[in-house]
C-alpha cells in the first residue's frame, strides 16, 4: 500500500483494507465481513451434508418393513443410493455444495487465490470422508460392546441365522444314534 506522498497525491495513507487492490501474485483482498462469509458458508455445509442424509433415510423408510429402522435397513439404502445413478448424483451434488461451503467459511482467513481453490475444497471432502469413517468405527465398536463381543449377536448385523451348538463335540455326533456301546 502506498501512502499520498509516495504516489505524489498529497494526500494521507489509505485506511480502508478494503480499498487496496489484489496483488498479481494470485493473493486476494481482505474481506470486511466476516460473519457473512462465514454464516454463509456453514449454511452451504449444512445443506451439502442434509441433502444425502435426507436421500439415504428417505430410502431407508421406504425400504424397511413394517416403519422399524435397523442397521441393515439402512446399510441397504446406502449400498443401493451408492450404486444407483440417482444416488451418485445427490452424493455427489452434496460433495460438491459441501467443498462450496468450506470455501466460502475459509474465504476470510485465507490470502492465496490457489489455496482457497484447490487445497480447501479438497481437504473438506477429505475431512468429512474421515469424519465418515471415524462415525462408522465408533458405531461398529458401541455395538460390538452392546453384543458382549460377539459379532453374531450385533442386532440388525446380518450374522449366521444358523445357531452353533454349545459343545463342538455333540455337534459331530450323529443325531439319531445313542450312546457308544449300545
């Protein structure tokens, strides 16, 4: 920034941030409103992550049996909006609005055209991947833990329907024979 004396105006330094032109060197300007940018873009995020929810409920619901929700019901709705050209498409709209939202929320605290543009979208998508891989371990471990362990009685986890016996002995014996020696 050049003050009035330097530019040959005679006139005082410039106060308005605001005022002062974008560098050439791919640097952009201040903002002065903060908040808006800032509202604005979790207001995209919001949007961008609701859509798909909506979408993979909504299919749940349609999907379950008589209104009860389970884990597979919506394992289901998920597997099948994946592999459904409707359901890319809203996931990947969702991406989409949810990567504009981040970087309309980092707009004011960042300085670099190529940084806004490319590292914060990329990482927005990345970081909700992770948070969406962080949210299904943390489920699969609270049910783990609610089935005492056992992977076969984790409700709605789809396990063997087939009961296995007590005893792996008794198993191998044949069901209709008696006792040795008779």
């Amino acid at each position: 920034m050049t003050t009035g004396a330097e530019s040959g105006t005679g006139a005082g330094p410039a106060t308005d941030a605001a005022v002062e032109p974008a560098d050439a060197r791919g640097r952009l300007r201040p903002v002065l409103h903060k908040a808006r940018w800032i509202s604005g873009g979790l207001a995209l995020q919001l949007v961008g992550l609701a859509g798909p929810i909506a979408y993979v409920v909504s299919r749940a619901k349609h999907e379950s049996i008589g209104g009860l929700l389970t884990v597979t019901t919506v394992k289901l709705a998920w597997h099948e909006s994946a592999h459904e050209r409707k359901g890319i498409a809203i996931l990947a709209a969702g991406a989409i609005v949810f990567a504009l939202g981040s970087v309309l929320l980092a707009r004011p605290f960042v300085k670099r055209r190529l940084t806004l543009l490319v590292a914060v979208p990329l990482a927005a998508v990345c970081g909700a991947l992770v948070l969406g891989v962080a949210a299904l371990i943390v489920t699969l471990i609270c049910l783990l833990e609610g089935a005492g362990g056992d992977i076969d009685n984790i409700p709605g986890g789809g396990g063997s329907s087939r009961k296995s016996p007590a005893d792996p002995a008794a198993a191998a014996l044949p069901t209709d024979a008696g006792p040795p020696g008779t």
